[in-house]
C-alpha cells in the first residue's frame, strides 16, 4: 500500500512539473540529475539556452525548490529540492535517462575548467557511468576509463578505498578487452596497477591476484610489473605467509638487478654490513644526508619500494635479512639520492643500532632523521612506518614509555587513511604494548586489542596477530576471564621469531606475576639467548628484569643455590644498566626492587627495607600500576618471612597496598590468587581489607 501510494505521489508532482513551461521543465530534469542540493554554477554549464536563473524563480514561486541556507560561491542563493519526492517525480520525466545523463556528463566535461571538473569530478564520472556503454564509440569509453582513473586515485586521497576501487574496476570494463594492451597501453597498465592496490587496500584479494595476473601477462617490460610484484608480497604478508612474500620480494630484487640481496645471509656478512654503513655514516652529518638530491631515477625508486615492502616481513620472519633491508636502502639514496622512502629506512636502522650494537644516541639520532626527512618531503604516506618506530621504540630508550603511545596511534589513524592497512594494524599493535608496558589497565588494555583484532579480521590482516594473540590472551588470563591463568595456547607451526618472543615474554611475566617461577624460568631459558642477539624494542627488557627477580626468588627458597641464582640474576641486572642511563624514568623503580631483593638475599632486611619503599614510590610516580603492586608484594612476602611478629602489621599492611594496585591494574586472578595463598593467621585480616578495595 505505501509503495502505491509513494507512486501515486510521484504521479501528481510529475503532473504539476509538466504543466510548467518548457524551458523551466528542462532546467528541473537536468537539476534532478544533480543531487539534492542544486549548484546553479553547473546548471549555467549545462544548459547555455535558458535564462537558468529565471527558471529557478519560477521553479521556487512553483514550490518544486527553495532557497537553501548555504550560498553559493558565485551566486545569492543555492536551491534545493523542497522535497525528495519532488526531485523523483522531476527525474522520472526524463524519457530516455541514459542518453540524457550521458549529454549533462558529456557537457560538464567539455564546458567545466580544470579545476572545476577536479571539484566535480565524482558527479561527472557518475553522470557518464549511467550512460547507455553499449551505446558508445571506444574513444569515449576511453575518456570514460581516463576519468575512473582520475576520480579513483580521488577516492583514495579521501581514504574511500572502497569507491576507488569501484571507479578503477568500472574504468577497466570501459576499455577494449581485445586491444586494450595494445591501444590504450599505458592507461590500461594505470588501472589494473590501481585496482590491484585498491583491491589490497578492501581485503579483496582474489579480484586482487585477477588484477596482478593480468599485468604479469600484458605488461611490455619487467619495470611495468614492479608495482604489483610489490603489491603481491604484501598481500602475502598480509595472508600470513611470510616466507612466500619474503621470497617472492628477493626473487624481484635479484631479478631488477639494481641491489644485490642474498636470501640466507651469514651473521658474518650481516655483521660486516653494519659495520660497513656505520663508519660509512659516522661522518656525515644530518645536513648533509638532508641536502643529497632527489632520487629521480625510476629503476632506484622501485628498488627502494621493494626493499621498504621487505622490511617489516624479514624483521618478523628472516632476522638476518632484516639489517640488510635498510643498509640497501641507505646505499641507494646515498648513492642515487635521497627520497621519502629513506625515511623508514633510516629509521628502522637507528633501531637496528641502538638494538644490535646498543649504541642508543646514534639509534636516536637516526629516528630524529627519520622525521626531518618525512617533513622535508611531505611524504605523509610514511609517517606510519616511521612513528611506530620512532615513537614506538626508539623513544621509549629515551623517554618515559607512555609518551609514545599517541604518536603511534596517530601513525595508525594516518595508515587508515592512506590505505596502509599492514600498518595500521602495527602501530595499533605497538601501541597495544605499550600501554601493557606503562602498566595502564588491563580492562583498557584489553578493549584496545579487541578492537585491533576486529580491524585485522576485516582487513584480512594476517602477519601481526600472532604476536599480538599471547599477549591478549596475557591479559585475559590475569584479568581471570580464564580458568588457568599460566595456560597458552601456542601452536607448533609457529615459527617467526616475533610471534614465539611474544608468547615467551607473555609466559615470563605471567608466570612470574602468579609465582610459577618454574613455568617462568623454563620461558626465560628460551627468551634471553634470542634478545641477547639484538633487543630492538625496549618492551624485551622486560625479560631480564624478571629474569633477575625470578632467580632471586628461586633463590630466597632455596638455600644451597642462592649463589648460583644471585650470579646469574646479576648478569641480568648489568644488561640493564645501559637502559638505565639512557631513560632512568623506566628503569629506577626496577632497579630499586632488584636491589632490594639482593640485599634480602643476603639476609640485610633492614637495609633492604629503604628499597623497596624507593622501588614503590617510583613506581607510582611513573604511573607503573603493576610494578608498583609487584614491590609491594615483594615487600610484604620479605616482611612476613624475616620481619617477625613486630613488623606483621606493617606486612599486613604492604600486602593489602599490592591486593590494592592489582585491583585497580584489573589482575582479578593474582588477587584471588593472594587471598588464598597469603599466610593463614593473617588471611581474615587481608579479606577484609580487600573487600573495601573491590569497591575502590
């Protein structure tokens, strides 16, 4: 019934608009073309044979429009439609549409400047693409595949991967699919490389691998297929097969020619090749890196795009290729200039630096380069790629680790935006961590992985779950949404070394935290030797601080191996000093609790009481919400075993400060775990106290 009566509506309106006079008909047929809201400017370059501005008047004093409250930029006023039936009944006037759309599209595009077709660009194209195509003679289906090109790469810049890929899609079913490669070869090759990327971009990639084949089959030369050789390796990455991709950007680089790249590289030859570039760049200066030419030359830039593609996956997968990845890139653009690219490549080597040979101000000082070349070249694209090292990890030697988190979420929301889908799932990756790291709740921890592992289920984001998966379920497992908070599932087919470093980071901590120091130390014995071979993100440091506090409560248990476990905890305790220096804000408090420990062990109680009031104070003052509740544990469990009857108050009282900080960290199981583990005389004492910090 009110599909009858919308129709008999818009029989009644079409009827009164037809009793309007010819011209002032004509006029509303070509506005009802034009949307909602009606620009006099493009009616004026439409209809040349109308007084348009008398008609609208009539149109107005007719009630079919009415004056809009936006003005337009030329004229007084900018109609629109008084209703949307009334632009309904306007437009189904129209007797032949496709002939009809295609003249108002054709004339735009042949009366508009061009910066107003640029303006109106979506509106043109989308006139002519209700265009009867059967219709039209090959030269103007190729105007029409020339404009999807243009309003596709459009789409883009305003992160609409979605319409771009719509506009490139409908520009490749306008050429000849017979000579298309023949005739309209460079054009053809700009869409199906287009369509390629946007296809990528929206997870789409069985239309992608249609696209890439094509181009591989059609294209005239090896330089033409580069651009999807380096779209297919993302989506392999992106597919979660690492390897492939990897071998598959070797295989093009070696097949280029511009750059020599082994695929299993000794650490000999990788160790040489750092030494190489760094004596090669200790005398240069930033300036002057910052005043090399533009790189210009085609074969160079294309290399270096390959190489950029390449970094993320060897660093996940292939750690002696990684190094590698951006020595290249740093001899090409010293060699044949520099250009926006350099800028990640400088930056993950200043976190190569600072992570293999521990030079930290030198790592530092390439990531600052890093960002004067991303401003000098306004190359926006690469400000995900940058920050989530810069900010991500080279800061957080320098400055307090939670300074980096909004920097890398903003180097997430301009991934999003220029359609870098891999790196929006890093940077909302990294920063994931290092909200763990700063110790910010676990609840808010969790909501931000959640939320990230949705976007990469949409996006078919595959390479950077399994490093983030342990360290969820980490969350999950302290935060008690489990049954067995030390239990993770991590599958033997795991291989790349970031996803088995986060599992073991996830079963040190986790284990330490609710004191299965068997089940930590065995996570440890597996993690230190890998971060020993080069700790290029400051979260790994976690590791030897719990290395050391778990050797020295090994050894606060057992008597006879109390040497053994206070050697190996120093050997720790030494390997962050360096850090210490360079950022006492994450590292005092730390230190503060390894040196409380020691002197426990030593049976010093009283001297060891000063540090660990020192080592919960700072904590706080960091806002380090777990660590701060980890001392003050640490403190309690000292008092209760050494402290006597004289100091049990004051054990009581440290103790129900750590249930406190759990608490409000959001750990739900180390609390539960507390109140059933903590010494029976004083349990009825804690409970109490507890139940007031449930309701904190």
């Amino acid at each position: 019934r009110g599909r009858i009566d919308n129709i008999n509506i818009v029989q009644l309106l079409a009827d009164k608009i037809q009793h309007l006079p010819e011209d002032v008909q004509h006029v509303i047929s070509v506005a009802a073309c034009l949307g909602p809201e009606i620009d006099e400017d493009l009616l004026y370059a439409i209809v040349d044979s109308v007084d348009v501005s008398e008609a609208i008047m009539i149109a107005i004093e007719e009630g079919i429009l009415i004056h809009s409250q936006i003005p337009s930029s030329s004229r007084s006023m900018k109609p629109r439609w008084h209703h949307d039936r009334i632009q309904q009944a306007a437009y189904s006037l129209i007797p032949d549409k496709p002939i009809f759309h295609e003249m108002v599209g054709t004339v735009l595009h042949r009366n508009l400047s061009e910066e107003e077709l640029e303006e109106h660009l979506f509106l043109v194209v989308n006139q002519l693409r209700l265009a009867n195509m059967f219709q039209l003679a090959q030269d103007n289906r190729n105007l029409i595949a020339e404009l999807c090109l243009r309003a596709g790469r459009k789409a883009i810049s305003r992160a609409a991967f979605g319409m771009a890929s719509d506009y490139f899609q409908y520009g490749i079913y306008m050429l000849d699919s017979r000579n298309c490669w023949k005739n309209q070869y460079n054009l053809s090759l700009a869409l199906y490389n287009a369509a390629a990327e946007a296809e990528y971009v929206v997870a789409n990639f069985e239309q992608m691998d249609l696209m890439i084949d094509r181009v591989l089959t059609k294209a005239r030369c090896f330089s033409d297929q580069l651009q999807v050789h380096c779209t297919r390796v993302n989506a392999l990455g992106a597919r979660n097969e690492i390897q492939r991709a990897i071998d598959a950007g070797i295989g093009v680089l070696r097949k280029q020619g511009v750059v020599s790249f082994p695929s299993r590289p000794s650490g000999i030859r990788v160790g040489l090749a750092v030494q190489g570039i760094k004596m090669k760049l200790s005398g240069l200066s930033d300036d002057y890196i910052l005043g090399l030419p533009v790189m210009t030359d085609p074969a160079s830039l294309a290399a270096m795009r390959l190489l950029h593609v390449l970094s993320f996956y060897t660093f996940l997968a292939r750690d002696k290729c990684s190094p590698l990845v951006s020595i290249r890139q740093i001899q090409l653009t010293l060699k044949k200039g520099m250009s926006g690219i350099s800028a990640t490549a400088f930056s993950v080597y200043g976190m190569l630096i600072a992570g293999i040979t521990k030079d930290i101000d030198e790592g530092y000082r390439f990531g600052q380069l890093a960002l004067r070349i991303i401003e000098k070249y306004h190359a926006v694209e690469y400000i995900p790629r940058v920050y989530v090292v810069v900010y991500g990890i080279l800061q957080a030697f320098k400055r307090p680790v939670r300074e980096g988190i909004d920097a890398v979420l903003y180097g997430q929301k301009i991934a999003f935006e220029t359609g870098d889908m891999e790196f929006a799932m890093v940077n909302g990756s990294i920063a994931c961590f290092l909200m763990l790291s700063a110790g910010q709740p676990l609840p808010e921890v969790r909501a931000a992985m959640e939320v990230l592992l949705q976007q990469q289920k949409e996006h078919r984001q595959c390479a950077i779950e399994g490093p983030l998966r342990p360290r969820y379920q980490e969350v999950l497992n302290l935060m008690g949404v489990t049954e067995d908070p030390i239990n993770f599932y991590c599958e033997e087919t795991v291989t790349d070394g970031a996803t088995i470093l986060a599992y073991l980071e996830a079963q040190i901590e986790t284990g330490y935290i609710m004191h299965e120091l068997h089940y930590a130390r065995q996570a440890c014995n597996k993690a230190i030797p890998i971060i020993n071979r080069g700790c290029i993100h400051p979260a790994l440091l976690q590791a030897f601080f719990y290395d050391a506090l778990i050797w020295l409560a090994i050894g606060h248990g057992d008597r006879k191996q109390r040497r053994k476990c206070k050697k190996n905890a120093l050997l720790s305790y030494k390997k962050l000093e360096l850090y210490k220096r360079h950022c006492p804000e994450n590292f005092t408090n730390k230190f503060y609790l390894m040196d409380a420990e020691l002197l426990l062990l030593e049976g010093d109680l009283d001297r060891a009481a000063g540090y660990y009031e020192n080592a919960i104070r700072t904590a706080a003052n960091e806002k380090f919400l777990q660590e701060e509740a980890i001392a003050c544990e640490c403190y309690a469990l000292a008092l209760y075993k050494h402290g006597g009857e004289r100091k049990a108050g004051d054990a009581d009282q440290y103790m129900n400060r750590a249930m406190e900080l759990y608490d409000r960290w959001g750990a739900k199981a180390k609390v539960s775990q507390l109140l059933v583990n903590v010494p029976t005389k004083k349990k009825d004492h804690i409970t109490a106290a507890t139940s007031e910090t449930d309701s904190f």
